[in-house]
C-alpha cells in the first residue's frame, strides 16, 4: 500500500481497537458482582493496552484522508485480528492466576487466542472442557465477545463514534453488512443494536420462564441471539433436557439468521413481512427440508420422536450458524454430519448475524441456472430479465449479481478445501474424512458445532488453521484476500 493508504489504515485501526477496551470497562461490574477480584487486574490491563494501542495508532495519523471501500477491507481484516488479540488477555491472565491445566486451558496463549478469534466471530468452537467450572467473569467475557462479534466490532465502533473523517459506509460495509434499514449508515447500526438488544432481552427472560436459572439465561440469550453458540455447559443445550428450552431457543436461533431489515420491516408491518422476503421464505424451507432429511436419517440410530427432535435442533442451529447441541455428534453416521455441514455451508440470511455462504447467494445462483438457460434459447436481441422475489433485475444487474455470487460461493468453496486438506494432516488419524469435514464447515462457517476434533491439546497448526478459517468465513473471504495480496506485493 501506498504511504497514504497506510496512514488511512492505521488511524482506522486506531478506532476499532479501543471497543475490546471499551467491554472490558464494562465487564468490571460483572467482576465485582460475583467477587472475583483476581480478575480486576486481567480486565484493566486490557483496557489499558486496548486504549493505549488505538491511542498510539490512531493520534500519528488523525488528519490522514478520508476512507475508501479498499481501505475499510484492510481495516476490517486487521481489525479483527487485533482485536482478537487484545481480547484474548483477558482468558490468559486469569487463567494464568488460576493455575492453567485442563480446566483453564487459555493459560496457553494459543488456545486464548483461538477462544477470542472463535467468541468475536461468533463461531462457539471452545478449548474449554469445562465451561461450567470457568469463573463467572470468564463465562461472561465468552458470552460477551460472542454477543459483539455477532453484530461485529466495526458496527459497535460506529455506533459509539461516529464523526468528521470516518467514512462509515466504507467501514460498515467491508465488514460483510450490506443491509441499510435508514439512508444513514450511522442511523441504522444504531437502529440494529436497539432491536438487537429488544431479542436478547426477551429471549432471556423467555429461557428463565422455562426453567433457566437467570444467570444461564443471560448467556444463552446472549449466544443465541448472536448465533455464537457458547454455552455454560460442556454438553450445551443437551444438559437441560428441556423441551420448552429446546423449542424457545429454536426461535432464538431462526430469528438471529434472519436479516435486521426483515425485523424492522416486520415491526413496522407486522410478521407477514418474514414471508413476503424472498431470502427468508427460502430460509425457512430450507431449514423444513434439511430437518426432514437429517430426521430421516437419525432413523438410524434413534426412534422416530428422538430422530426428529434431535434432527430439528441440531440443524437449525447448523444452518443458523448458531452451535448450540443437545446430542453428541461424534456417534452419529457420515451422512449425518454430511447434511449438518452442508447447513453450516449454506447458512442464514445475509444481513443477519449468522455466517455460511449465504441464502440469498443459493437463491440468485439456483435461478441463475434457470436464466442462462432462457437468455441461451431466446433471440439474440431479446432482453431477458431474472426476476429475484418481487425485484426484476436488468441483464446486465443479474450477470454483475451472479458473478458476485459465483466467485465467493467459489472461495468460500476453494478455502474450505484448504483447511480441510491441513487438518487432515495435523489431526489423529481416528478421525475421518466426514470429521474432518464437519469441523472445517463448521469453523469457516462460524457455527461452533463439533464432533470432537476441538480440543486444548490439539497440534499448533490446527488450532491456527481453525482460526483462519474463523476469520476468513466472518469476513467473507475479500478482505483477507486483500490483506494478503498487499502483503505480498509488499514483499
């Protein structure tokens, strides 16, 4: 990059880095209220290398120029990897004090890195064992970085600042958000964390009328509507063996997946409005069919009413992205996992916290197909439009979309190829092909399910392939892309 450009980079990351100092501030009331005061110290440092690094980034270059679309890729790609960092002091300093071992493994700073990198990209895969016997403020900081990710730390450091010289549309859109709810950018972030924060309240105090102590609630609420997937049981949902729970957090789940707009669409006109947009109507029956195939498959293993409860959960928050579990998947059959990592691939809706390629990119290339077809058998100059919902795209609006969506839905593709080819090289060989798979889906698409290949112990190379395929899969793979081309050439 030019001298410019990395000006314009650096004063941005000077922003974006002062949000994880920003949580940690306001987790200290967490750290009081439960009387863990071991963990003040490791909540101040972060907050003061959090402050002391956007400080030392963003004053040299305040008056550098406005941002573009390619400098707010940089920024959303950097960013998340320093933030991540800074996030992961909290794990390592207090599990440090705490002894490290198998219950607090991120006294090994790559597993605190790997619990930060999966938290703020909302995927769930933990190197804790046992989350429950984690301290309060350490549960807490999971559920919190998962509860930010989801909506992501760029939209929180423009709901927080916003002013002369940042250029939020740059910013806000280089962190895959491409919904506008008003024409201002800052308006609608704002409007997104009010009815972000309305669903984790309801959904809260919706898992305590069912029997959730309030505590469990919170979290959940927090990783459910995010879909993050954290939990504060090491068998997840499965723990309470609740049906009411079961059910509350499958509509946690499917709300997280569907895109803000619809939401705000829907307060305004009412729930008609979830089935009149064509990304969600395909959302929900795909999540109909997909729970119908994997029910049909647990025949195998489970009676009928098990086989379609397990069914229904597990791939509903496979497809949202979410993670949650009431089963263990190691023992299910390979086309089992096959259709649960084939959920994860496709994932929600964009515009909504879960990950995946996307529903409206399946859509546009499923009638895409169907239109190549009819432009092939019409007369040369016969103007052939496609037809997306109740939206009618020119020619030349559908091959600029399809092309979009045909060469992410390609990289998306090429690089879970890539992690699935190291991981089958750095994990025990007991694990099969339908495991390898099932873990890299479920990294790349930020879903948090696993058949047990996530583990404290496991080799340094997977942990950090898990980790960028984390990180490729919440940025939709361009701005990483970017990175590393300018890397390069700089080299």
């Amino acid at each position: 990059m030019l001298a410019e450009d990395l000006r314009i980079v650096l004063r941005d990351l000077g922003l974006v880095v002062p949000t994880v100092g920003v949580m940690a501030v306001l987790s200290l009331p967490v750290v009081a209220y439960f009387g863990e005061g071991y963990a003040l110290g490791p909540f101040g440092l972060t907050a003061l290398v959090s402050f002391a690094l956007g400080l030392a980034l963003y004053l040299p270059f305040r008056k550098a120029g406005e941002a573009r679309l390619k400098h707010g890729l940089f920024v959303a790609a950097m960013g998340w990897l320093l933030v991540a960092s800074v996030g992961s002091l909290p794990f390592f300093f207090i599990s440090r004090q705490l002894g490290g071992g198998t219950l607090y493994p991120y006294a090994d700073f790559s597993s605190a890195f790997f619990e930060s990198v999966s938290g703020f990209t909302g995927t769930g895969l933990t190197m804790s064992l046992r989350p429950d016997l984690l301290p309060h403020s350490l549960q807490w900081w999971r559920s919190f970085i998962e509860w930010v990710g989801g909506m992501g730390v760029i939209v929180l450091m423009l709901t927080l600042i916003a002013g002369p010289g940042i250029s939020a549309v740059s910013l806000y859109f280089a962190e895959a958000r491409g919904e506008k709810i008003h024409p201002s950018v800052v308006s609608t972030v704002r409007t997104m964390w009010w009815i972000f924060a309305l669903y984790t309240f309801a959904s809260a105090v919706a898992l305590w009328g069912a029997g959730m102590p309030p505590w469990e609630a919170i979290n959940h609420a927090m990783t459910g509507i995010s879909t993050g997937g954290f939990s504060v049981w090491p068998d997840s949902i499965g723990h309470y063996g609740s049906l009411a729970i079961e059910l509350i957090l499958l509509v946690v789940m499917v709300t997280g997946a569907v895109s803000f707009a619809v939401h705000y669409q829907a307060m305004q006109r009412g729930l008609r409005a979830f089935w009149h947009d064509t990304q969600t109507r395909w959302l929900l029956l795909l999540l109909v069919v997909g729970v119908g195939l994997l029910g049909l498959e647990n025949l195998l293993l489970f009676s009928l009413g098990d086989a379609f409860r397990t069914a229904s959960f597990q791939y509903v928050s496979a497809m949202t992205c979410t993670g949650f579990g009431t089963a263990d998947l190691s023992g299910w059959t390979d086309g089992g996992k096959l259709l649960l990592a084939l959920g994860m691939v496709l994932g929600g809706a964009a515009g909504s916290t879960a990950g995946g390629i996307k529903v409206i990119r399946l859509v546009l290339l499923a009638k895409g197909v169907s239109w190549r077809f009819r432009k092939i058998v019409s007369p040369a100059n016969a103007l052939v439009p496609l037809r997306l919902g109740n939206t009618v795209l020119s020619e030349q609006e559908a091959s600029r979309r399809l092309e979009e969506a045909a060469v992410l839905a390609f990289l998306w593709l090429l690089f879970l190829g890539v992690g699935i080819a190291v991981l089958l090289h750095t994990v025990p060989d007991t694990f099969k092909l339908a495991d390898v798979i099932f873990e890299v889906a479920s990294a790349q698409g930020n879903v948090g399910l696993s058949c047990g290949i996530t583990h404290p112990q496991m080799p340094l190379l997977a942990k950090l392939t898990l980790c960028f395929s984390m990180w490729v899969g919440r940025l939709e793979i361009i701005p990483v892309l970017m990175l590393l081309r300018a890397l390069f050439r700089r080299g």
